[in-house]
C-alpha cells in the first residue's frame, strides 16, 4: 500500500499522465536483498565449479604421479609378489600412498584456509572471519576421497602386474 501511494504521488509530481508507463523506479530493501542473494547464488555456483575443476585436475596430477611411481617400482612390485604379497597388499600399500599425498595436500589447504581469516581478522577486527570446524573436516575428507579415487586404478594396475615380467623390467 505504501509504494502505491508514493507511486500515485511521485507520478502527479512528475506530470505523468495515466495512461503513460512510469518515467521512475521505486526500490524497496526487498528487491536489494532479492538482487544481493541473485548475485551470491552465481558466485557460489561459479565456486562450487570451480573447486570441482581444481579436485580434477588435483586426482589426474596424483594418478599420474602414482603410475609413475607403479613404473618406476616395477621391480620392487615383482620381488613382493614372487615372495609371496597378495594383489590386495599391493593395492593397499599404492592406495595408501595416494591417500597419504592427497591428504598432505589437503592439509596444506587447510592450513591456508585457517591463516587467511586469521590474518584478515588480525588486520581488521571489526570483521568476524573465522573457520568452522565442519570445513576444516570436510576439506580433509574430500582429499582422502580424491587420494583413494584417482589412486585406485593405479594401485590395481601394480596388483595386476605379472611377477616374472616384473621382475625382467628395466
């Protein structure tokens, strides 16, 4: 009801004829926040994007790193299985490294994660920035889930490898 009588009043104080559209806008507070959380939802979704391209590319790089090192440890995959180590104790040792190098990397994440609102914090007191703990523990648990993901198909690879032509390899 108020907007329509400040529209009524603002149209007869800018002569505007009734049946001429509106020469004016009126913007109530509920229309900013409207347009505020618009502008939110695409910067969440453009971050959601974005942290989803960096995990991607993260797993390729810790696949790659870890079929490199199943080439490189040819031999000493082969010396395991012809003592006697059995495909899961295989699996298990290359899923664990991938695990290990991913959660390393999550860590340092997370400690980037814990200085910056520190530091912004530090530098302006008025602003509350902080991290909560349930972020802390998700970023943790999405490295782990990255490392055993793009580690897995490494490790079965190694676990796969035929003894005697492991052994031969140079």
């Amino acid at each position: 009801a108020l907007i329509e009588k400040a529209r009524a009043v603002l149209r007869v104080r800018r002569h505007v004829a009734f049946d001429k559209p509106d020469d004016f806008g009126i913007v109530t507070p509920d229309k900013m926040i409207e347009s505020f959380q618009g502008v939110t939802r695409g910067i969440t979704l453009a971050m959601v994007f974005i942290a989803f391209v960096s995990l991607l590319i993260g797993g390729v790089g810790v696949m790659n790193i870890m079929l490199v090192s199943v080439t490189e440890r040819t031999r000493e995959i082969g010396v395991r299985k012809a003592v006697g180590a059995f495909r899961r104790d295989i699996v298990m040792q290359f899923l664990t490294e991938a695990t290990t190098l991913s959660l390393l990397g999550g860590a340092i994440g997370v400690a980037v994660g814990i200085a910056v609102p520190a530091g912004v914090k530090k530098a302006f007191d008025a602003l509350p920035a902080e991290t909560p703990v349930w972020a802390i523990v998700v970023g943790l648990l999405v490295s782990i889930s990255v490392g055993i993901f793009f580690g897995l198909y490494p490790a079965v690879k190694a676990s796969r490898l035929d003894p005697i032509e492991a052994l031969r390899y140079e």
